[in-house]
C-alpha cells in the first residue's frame, strides 16, 4: 500500500517541475498566477495520479485542440481536489519559420484556447528562451498568463536524461531529528511520511520539516529564508537536493516514520 501511494504521488510530481520548490500539504487561497512556483503538467489520461488533495497547486493540461471534449470534465476534477487547471500550449524550435508567423499563429491559437475554456483557468505558454524572448518582443503577454522561465534555472536547466532512486527509511521520536545538510550528489530530494504521532502546530511545529536553514557551521551573518513543512500522512515532499533541510524533535514517544529518497543521475555509460 504504502510503495504504490509512493509511486503514485511521485508520477505526478515528476512530470514537470518549474523550480526548486516544495509542494506545502495545507488548504490554502489560490495566488494569482505564478511563473517562478511549481506547477505540474499532465496529459489528460494522466488525472488519476494526481493526489487526491492539491492545496491550490496549478496543474497544466497538455490538448491537442481547444475543443477536446474531455477538458471540462479534467478542470472539474482538479478544482474538485484544490487545484487550479489551466492549458499548456508548448512551442519548439522546430516550430519556427519566421518569428512573425509563429507569434500570429501562437496568439491566434491562444485566442480559441480562451474562447473554448473561459477566462478562469490559466494558460501557460512553455517555449525555449530564444523562442520566448522573440514572441514576448511580439506581445504575447497579451494573450498568455504563464510563460515559464524554467529553463534558465540552474535547477531545471541541470535536469539529468535518466535517473535512479536512492531511497531509505527514518525514524524518529522524543528529542530525536535530524541536523541542517544537504545531498551533494543528487538532483532531487524527497520525503515520503508513513507513519506520524500527533504533531505541533504552525506556532510549535515540532516534527515539521524545515527547508533553508544551513548548517551552523557555515561562516556569515546571512539570514537565510526558512520554509517550515507540516507533515502529512501519506503526502510526498519535494525540494532541490542543494536546499539545507533538517527536521525537529516531536517531543513525544510515539515513532515518526517516514521513507526518504534521493533521484541522482544515472551513471555515465561507458
């Protein structure tokens, strides 16, 4: 039970990620847009590996046509689960003839997107920097509300073609927790909660896991942004491998359990 949840929640986390942070497993009011926050892109056959609960996380819907019967349907069941749907219109390189043309046909598919779907949900644009630069010159941001910069991110751009797991279990209780560190050789890190006691609230949050804070031995007066986690039973957390984390004492006796894992990059063939 707890491997195919496991795998199931990590699908869907995987199958894109804009930048560097982690998925917070707690209701909260939707943001406007935004093009530096994680958001997921899916096929629409892919909506059952979606978590039952998403927290007013964006979530992307690939279509081949504004007209796709299914959509409604799809946007039903992510705003059922907490989730904002939106479009995700990709544009290649291979996709140019002249700049001009693409950016009229971009904008003209963008306008019976609108049409078909409403204003509500939220369409993003994915296009390589080159691409994206020359249509923003062209007033795309007129018909867009995302145009992801993913690719100039040292943490997307650094994505590696093929990878592994290193996986292992924790377990904790009383003053028991683990130190600010980091993983130096993987990609992506992770933390699977299997088994948790009663834990503190945002005030108090003993047995979160906290993201941002180095280690104290580094030199320096820099005050470093914390990022406090609130774990879930059952939920999966994401966060860069270069990200300090450490995790704080319960405080009780009864075990914190959970299975954390790292995705490195496939070893070089020879």
């Amino acid at each position: 039970m707890t491997n195919r949840r496991l795998y199931a929640q990590l699908s869907a986390a995987f199958v894109w990620l804009w930048c560097g942070q982690s998925v917070v497993a707690q209701p909260r009011p939707l943001d406007p847009p935004c093009g530096a926050c994680i958001n997921i892109t899916i096929a629409a056959g892919q909506l059952l590996l979606l978590p039952e609960t998403l927290s007013g996380l964006t979530v992307l819907v690939r279509i081949t046509a504004p007209s796709d019967p299914g959509l409604p349907t799809v946007f039903d069941e992510i705003r059922r689960r907490g989730g904002r749907p939106g479009l995700a219109v990709v544009v290649s390189e291979q996709a140019v003839t002249t700049l001009d043309r693409l950016a009229f046909d971009v904008k003209q598919t963008l306008t019976e997107y609108r049409a078909a779907v409403g204003s509500s949900p939220v369409i993003a644009v994915v296009a390589p920097a080159v691409v994206r630069v020359a249509l923003l010159d062209r007033g795309l941001a007129a018909y867009a509300d995302l145009l992801p910069t993913h690719d100039r991110h040292p943490f997307i751009a650094h994505r590696p073609a093929e990878i592994y797991f290193d996986i292992w279990g924790v377990v904790t209780s009383g003053a028991g927790h683990q130190i600010p560190h980091i993983h130096p050789s993987a990609w992506l890190s992770g933390v699977f909660w299997a088994e948790l006691p009663a834990l503190g609230p945002r005030e108090d949050p003993r047995g979160w896991l906290e993201l941002g804070g180095p280690d104290r031995a580094l030199p320096g007066d820099v005050a470093f942004p914390v990022r406090a986690i609130e774990p879930r039973l059952g939920w999966v957390a994401l966060f860069p491998s270069y990200l300090y984390h450490h995790t704080l004492p319960t405080g009780v006796d009864e075990a914190r359990v959970s299975v954390a894992f790292d995705v490195l990059p496939f070893p070089a063939r020879a």
